[in-house]
C-alpha cells in the first residue's frame, strides 16, 4: 500500500525542488511555540501575521538565516522572557493589543489561544526549555503537559512544534495532510499516528531518489499543494457563478 501513496507523491508533488519554509528558519524559540498554537484550523497567513507582530511590538528578529545551525543563544529571545511579557498584561489584553488576535483553541469549550501559547511557554520554562539549544531536553513528560492544556490533546500542535524546532521526522497531521494520504491510498485515513507512520516510511523510501525529502519536509511539500489545490478549487466556483 505505501508503493502506491509514494507513486501518488511522485505524480502530484515537486520533490526535487522541495525545500523548507520560513517557519523552519524562526530565530528564536517562542515563536515555533506561538507558530503551533495559532495555525490550528487558521489561514498559515493569520499565523505569520501574529508572529510579526510579537516580533514588532518588543522590536525582534523573525528569522535568522537559512541554515541548518541554530542561532547563539545570546542572540535569542527565550521562552523565559515571553513568559515575562505576557505576565506583564493580562491574556485578553495580549491577544488583543499585541497579538491582535483573540481566536480560541476550540470554537465551543477553547480558551483563547493566546493564554495557550503561555500555558505551552510556562511549562517549557518550568523545563528549563529556553532556547533551540534546549530542545533536546525534550520528553515523553513534556509532551504529556502539553497535551493537557485544552485544544492540544490531539499532540498535532507538537508534533508540528517539533517541526519548527528542528526534528526531520516529525509531520503535521492535520485535516489537509490527512485528506491527502487519504487521495493517495485511496481509502479514508483519520488516525494521526497512521498518518505519521505512512509518511514516516514514504519520506524513507522517497530519500534515496530525492536526498532532500525527509518526514517534515514530505510534510511541507504535501501542504503547498494542498494549499495550491484550494485555492483552484476557490477558483473555478468563483468563474462558475
């Protein structure tokens, strides 16, 4: 079954020229945590939105630059200190007037996603995970914290922190990556770890004719065309009606 998804991968998706995004290249670490939290069931745009006006607003880089080395550690806003400024204000004024966005976690039982990003924060502080440097302090423990604050459950927001923060072999899955393994397998696919699983060994097997496909950057490419797929779809209704 996984020859047939990864003939479907090959047929639809630009491998050979597959490279990372601008997320992948965050100059500090709560930005990855702020990028997880706000990009659930949200326009990637709105996320990046909210990013750049963290960054303005206490005047930060975004972005470091494109390569595989993580920034000095000196030179990155840590975990600690967004913990300090959004402890400074309450969380709705942070959503409002810094963030400038009060989404919710969940449209019926959420909390502002906002006072997410400082439950996630807190608990990597209490971690000591300030900087990328600190990633590797990361656990089963940790994840099951983080699983705990409510809207995070499903560990799709860490699976793509870890994304963020720098592991090849995690994916996002989420309803695009799902509905497109479905498409590939031609079956329906819902559990998330399936979904890892079939990406896991597709990335393994596409790697040895494509040297720069790993898990997360299968990830990346399967979401650009997914998005592009979207907006056609948009599209041709758009000149239909």
């Amino acid at each position: 079954m996984i020859h047939k998804f990864i003939e479907y991968c090959e047929s639809v998706l630009d491998l050979k020229s597959a490279t990372p995004g601008d997320g992948y290249y965050y100059m500090s670490l709560p930005y990855c945590v702020i990028d997880s939290v706000f990009s659930i069931n949200v326009k990637y745009p709105s996320v990046k939105n909210v990013i750049k006006r963290y960054c303005s607003y206490y005047d930060l880089p975004v972005y470091r630059q494109r390569t595989s080395d993580y920034p000095d550690i000196n030179s990155q806003h840590t975990m600690s200190q967004l913990v300090q400024n959004m402890e400074k204000h309450d969380v709705g004024y942070f959503a409002e007037y810094i963030f400038k966005n009060k989404c919710r976690t969940s449209t019926r039982s959420g909390i502002p996603k906002a006072e997410a990003v400082y439950n996630w924060a807190k608990i990597l502080q209490y971690h000591h995970v300030e900087v990328f440097q600190d990633v590797a302090k990361l656990n089963d423990k940790i994840e099951t914290e983080i699983r705990a604050i409510k809207g995070q459950t499903t560990g799709i927001t860490w699976s793509y922190f870890r994304m963020l923060s720098g592991d090849d072999n995690f994916c996002k899955p989420d309803r695009q990556l799902l509905g497109f393994i479905s498409t590939g397998l031609q079956r329906d696919v819902r559990n998330i770890d399936e979904a890892q699983c079939v990406i896991y060994e597709a990335a393994t097997v596409l790697n040895k004719t494509y040297p720069n496909i790993t898990v997360r950057l299968l990830d990346q490419t399967i979401w650009e065309y997914m998005s592009e797929l979207s907006k056609a779809k948009k599209q041709e209704k758009a000149v239909e009606n």
